[in-house]
C-alpha cells in the first residue's frame, strides 16, 4: 500500500497564543478537536481553543473522549 500525505504546519506558540492568533482558525465549517489526556484542560488551551471556535461558529463534536 502507498500512502501520499502532504501536511502544511504553521506553529504558534507563546501566553494566549490561540486567543491572539484566532484567524488561524477560520479554516472551514467544522473541525475535530485531538488532545492528550489532560494537559490542554489543565493549561487553559482547550477552553480557549472552544472559545474561538464558538466566536467563529465552527462546530465539533461535543464528546468527553474518544477511545
């Protein structure tokens, strides 16, 4: 089997770096959201990630985890 994956990556760090950069986020109608276990919840990423998501009218599905 041969797979062809083309990823273009654009990263963004810093103190409310997803607040302050919310036009990286207007990319289409919908979006799933991928995190590890807890650290996005523990370091506030994940709410603000929801939050500019919800100003943007994106959607996601609402699920506590996938396994």
């Amino acid at each position: 089997m041969k797979i062809d994956f083309y990823m273009p990556v654009k990263v963004i760090s810093g103190k409310d770096c997803v607040l302050s950069h919310r036009e990286c986020f207007r990319l289409g109608d919908s979006c799933i959201i991928v995190t590890g276990q807890s650290s996005a919840i523990k370091s506030g990423a994940l709410d603000d990630v929801i939050e500019v998501l919800e100003d943007l009218k994106t959607r996601w599905p609402k699920m506590e985890y996938f396994v």
